[in-house]
C-alpha cells in the first residue's frame, strides 16, 4: 500500500531568498504545516496576503492523529474551499455505544439537527485532512494567490521587533535569515517557536498511557462509535473502535501510567491486545502504532507582540471531544479577518487582543471539558471510580443517568460570551445566535445560508429593511436580505427570530453575531461594526 | 402521587457532577461514604415523599420493576 503521509508532499526546494544579501521581508509567514498552519495560510492566501509555510518536515502527518472533525470546522473548510472533498472522503457516523465490564450499557444517536449542511462528525484521517489542504494550497497557486510552502525549513532562531519579525531557518543546505511583518506560529503541543521566545504553557500533566493503533481490517463493525469501561479484554482501563476510511479501524487501549512504551509498542505485544479485543479470528493488519500520554495546558496568552500563536502550539487538551485540531481550525477563523485588517489599516492594531479574549475563553471551555472527561475515564479516587461505575451501572437501567457518562464531550464552538466585540443584544430572540454565536446554518432552497455569508462582514436582514450597503471607517457590510418565506422548513425563523417578526444581525467574517435588533438603526449598527473591528 | 423521575433531569448535568466529585476531593474512602451517607438523607429530606423514596430505594437496588 502506498501510503500518503510517507511521500515528501513539498520536498525541500532551494529558495533564492536562501542566496539574498539582505534577508527577505515577507508579509505573513506560518510555521507549521499542520491542519492549524495550513488552514491559517489559506485564508490569508485567498484574501490576497502574502504567506509562506514553513515546515520542519515534508511530509504530512504520520499515522492517522486526529480522526474526528466536527460540523464547525468543516464550516469553516467550506470557506476557504477545501471542504468538500474531507466529507466525500470521511466517513460519517451518529450512533455510538457504551459497554461496561462484559455488557453494552446503552446506545446514543448523535441526530444532527436537520438542515445543516454538514454533518456533526465525520471521521478522517490526518494525513488526508492535511493532504486535501495542500491540493487547496496547489491549487491557489494555480490560481496565482501568494502562497508558498517550504518543506525542511526548520526555525532555528527568532527576533522579536516592534515592526517585524526576524527568523533563522536551518535547511538541508544550510542556513538563512527571513523577516516578516506577523508570525503565525502553529507549531504544535511541543513548540520551538514557544520555546524560543521562553513563554510559558502550563496546565494539568495525567498520569496515563494511550497506545493508538490503526488497523486494517475486513471486518463488519458497523459504522459506530463503541467505547468501553473496564471491559474484560483491558481490565480497569478504557478502549475506543472508531472507522475510519478505507477500512482502517482506529483503536484506542488505555495502559496506565507505569508501563515501557518501547515494548508495549512492538507488534509481538500488540497483536495479543488487539486480538483479545477484535477477536481471535478476525484478520488484521497493523497500520500505525503509537504511545500518547496528554497534558490540558495552554500559554497565558496567545499574542507575543507580532508573534501569535494557534492550535496545539497555544493550547493542549486531552484527545477525548475531538477538540485539538478543531478548536486550531476555529483559531485561525478567529484571527485571519483580523489580522487582514490591521494589516490594511482599517483596524487598530488592538482589534488582536480580542483573538486572544475570545480564543484563550474557547481553549478554556474545551479544557474544561476534556479534563472532565478524562476524569470520568480515568477515576482519580477510590470514590470517584465508586460513583463513575455507579453512573455506568444506572445508565443501563434509566434514561437519567446516560447524559452523566462522559467518554468525551464532542467538540461544539465556543460563543464567545462577554466578548469585546460584542454589542448588547437587543433582540428578543433565540439564546443560540445571541451576540457572540456561531452562526448555526439554514436551508435555503439549493443552497445553505452558511454559503452566502462567505467572509466579509454581513448585513444578515429577516423580512427588515436596511441598505444594502454599509461603509463605516473603511470596513464595508454588505446585506443580506432573507425573509422567513425563503425557508419553508422553519430552521430560519427557529434560529434566527424565535419570538420576534423581523431580525437585522451584523455577523462577522467568521460567521459569529456581533449584533442584533429587530429593525435597522443606522446609528447603532454603525457603533455596533465599529466596535466589532475595535475601534470602541 | 408523583412519580419517581427517572429521565434527564439535572441542568448541566455535567457541572453538576464535577462539583459532586469535588467535594469528594482530598477525604479518606471511610469520610468519602460517611458524606455519601449525609447526602442520601439530605436528599431524602428534600423529597418528601414516602412513596417516592420507595420507589427510589427499589431502583437503587437495579432490579427490574415488580
């Protein structure tokens, strides 16, 4: 099998700024080439920023990683057109199942809320994920957008200035100096970039051990979630079986803390767990194997002057919620129109602060989450284990006691609540698309409102007058004008009205309500998209 | 006569739960059930209802309905 994550995607390719006298001065560059460095260079690239990705490597990711992408993220892929085909690869699961001890517990049925586009997960490997974003990247320079990628490019030095940024990269050939106006660093859980500017990153450490396996099997497991507490074949430990595309099975065994990762990593030591779990019968084949432990932590704060940070880099949570590489894609959402901005001079430089208000609320809420879950899997005290197994034994009998198993709160955007850029709500609407939602989508006839409000802000009107445009201190707002009849499915006024007969929303280019009132007043909405580029 | 309620009931169950575990925080096993066991009179105190409390003690025991 030809496998992708082991062919060099952007082979080191000598660069003439490597020869210039002078060290090159670049508007934005990225460091990573993850899914968070990849997606954040992307939505520079098609709003016509300059950006170069830096890359250590030349490869995408080894062995699947992230597996699990939710609705948000995909909404996002859409925009910087790279969505499609992740969903017509992945595969799409809603029902998961809960065995404890010898027994299935219960069952759960995700149902995604109807008119969505997306769907709420799909599963996809890393590597395909990061590999559709590179045919994004090609296909942009086809187009002419100012985008580049450097493989085995690695950072070895970083100057901080008032005006700029000064890199020393080290390559296959040497070395050279570049400089760039910002630095977007998405360079993962163990940053150099952090390191070298010596910022913090602390948090909780958990005691535990996870080996992840991708297998390959012709096996019939239906397309499901299953998840297992204690069971009989990983005694006082968890196991996850989730599909993946191209019948590779991804399983996670829980091993605890004091164990060899060398040896448990060994196939002579894997096959026997795996076959205690799959069955003696079942015919596998090995994939990937790896070891993980985790740690939730994150920086204190994500912007370091021109440098900023997103993705694992800023913050780290523990793998249950899928809430990694989703809340980095959601990161860089955050950030791009507001550094495109300021770099335009239609912003005031603190309109980045704001990234960090909103995204250090988002890293906590997915912090929170995933160390809640961790303790449900991995009880800390004899009493939290008592009632963890009490809530299991119960939720097999009664309903009540099912939303209290927690094997991971799967990764919803943040609302960003007491944001800065917020304007008071002043419609008496639905609590879900209050000032700082995300916009949830709706159908609209053959297209999805999603699609229309692409990434500039919007006048978003429900059967309310307004002008269809709006230029206020350079940044313009184009309307957007629906009326609850465009949506014979009721989603629109559900989501978007509620009680109230007529809406005007201001949303961002990240698809968050900055405002709402029932009507249009141009005085307040000016005041509203003035303070939702930061000017008040 | 109300009902034992046996379907989702606790908003944000899931806040509910880390405090629970929280004040179990940093006690011996022996003062962790001693607080189980003031907590079960605390909250059968506040339901009332004796025929509520049978049916709660009933469906402790995890057996099918009589």
């Amino acid at each position: 099998m030809n496998k992708i994550f082991e062919t060099p995607l952007y082979p080191y390719a000598r660069h003439t700024d490597e020869d210039a006298s002078v060290p090159v001065r670049h508007r934005v560059i990225v460091v990573g080439a993850g899914p968070v460095g990849l997606a954040a260079a992307i939505d520079l690239a098609q709003q016509g920023i300059e950006v170069v990705i830096l890359d250590e490597n030349d490869k995408v990711s080894f062995g699947s990683r992230a597996i699990c992408f939710a609705k948000r993220p995909l909404e996002i892929l859409d925009r910087l057109g790279a969505g499609q085909p992740m969903v017509d690869k992945g595969v799409v699961w809603n029902l998961g199942k809960v065995f404890f001890d010898d027994r299935k517990v219960f069952e759960f049925d995700l149902l995604p809320e109807a008119g969505h586009q997306r769907p709420a997960f799909i599963n996809l490997q890393q590597y395909y994920f990061e590999d559709f974003l590179v045919n994004r990247v090609r296909e942009l320079q086809a187009e002419g957008a100012p985008i580049e990628i450097r493989g085995r490019n690695k950072v070895s030095a970083v100057g901080t200035h008032p005006e700029h940024v000064t890199l020393e990269i080290d390559t296959p050939e040497g070395s050279y100096n570049i400089e760039a106006d910002w630095v977007i660093a998405c360079d993962g859980a163990g940053s150099p970039m952090r390191a070298m500017l010596g910022k913090d990153f602390v948090g909780r450490v958990f005691e535990d051990n996870f080996l992840i396996a991708d297998v390959i099997m012709e096996a019939d497991f239906p397309t499901e979630r299953w998840f297992w507490f204690d069971p009989p074949f990983n005694r006082g430990q968890s196991a996850l079986l989730h599909k993946q595309p191209d019948g590779v099975w991804r399983i996670d065994l829980q091993l605890g803390w004091d164990i060899d990762k060398e040896r448990e990593k060994r196939p002579e030591n894997v096959i026997p767990r795996l076959k205690a779990m799959l069955g003696e019968e079942v015919e596998f084949e090995l994939e990937w194997v790896s070891i993980y432990t985790f740690q939730c932590r994150r920086m204190e704060q994500f912007r370091h002057d021109r440098v900023i940070f997103a993705g694992d880099a800023a913050h780290q949570v523990s793998p249950f919620g899928a809430r990694g590489a989703n809340s980095g894609v959601q990161d860089t959402d955050n950030l791009i129109w507001k550094l495109r901005l300021v770099m335009e001079g239609k912003a005031p430089e603190s309109l980045l602060d704001s990234y960090d208000h909103e995204r250090v609320h988002g890293a906590d809420e997915n912090i929170l989450n995933s160390t809640r879950s961790t303790d449900f899997i991995t009880p800390k005290s004899e009493m939290s284990r008592m009632l963890r197994d009490a809530v299991l034994d119960l939720s097999e009998h009664y309903e009540f006691a099912r939303p209290l198993v927690n094997s991971g709160r799967l990764s919803v955007p943040c609302t960003y609540d007491g944001s800065p850029l917020n304007s008071a709500d002043a419609l008496d609407g639905p609590e879900r698309t209050r000032p700082g939602s995300p916009c949830p989508d709706v159908p609209l006839g053959d297209s999805f409102l999603l699609r229309k409000l692409g990434d500039r802000f919007t006048l978003l009107t429900i059967d309310a007058e307004a002008p269809d445009l709006i230029e206020e201190d350079g940044i313009e707002v184009t309307r957007l004008a629906l009326s609850i009849k465009d949506d014979p499915t009721l989603a629109l006024k559900e989501r978007y009205l509620g009680d109230a007969t007529s809406a005007v929303y201001l949303i961002r280019p990240d698809q968050h309500v900055a405002a709402r009132r029932s009507s249009f007043d141009e005085p307040l909405f000016r005041a509203a998209i003035r303070r939702a580029t930061g000017k008040e | 006569m109300s009902d034992l309620i046996l379907t989702p009931n606790i908003d944000s169950a899931d806040d509910f739960y880390a405090e629970l575990l929280a004040t179990h925080e940093g006690l011996e096993t022996a003062d962790s059930n001693a607080l189980n066991a003031r907590l079960v009179l605390i909250l059968a105190n506040h339901i009332g209802d004796r025929a509520v409390l049978s049916q709660a003690l009933r469906a402790a025991k995890l057996k099918e309905e009589e």
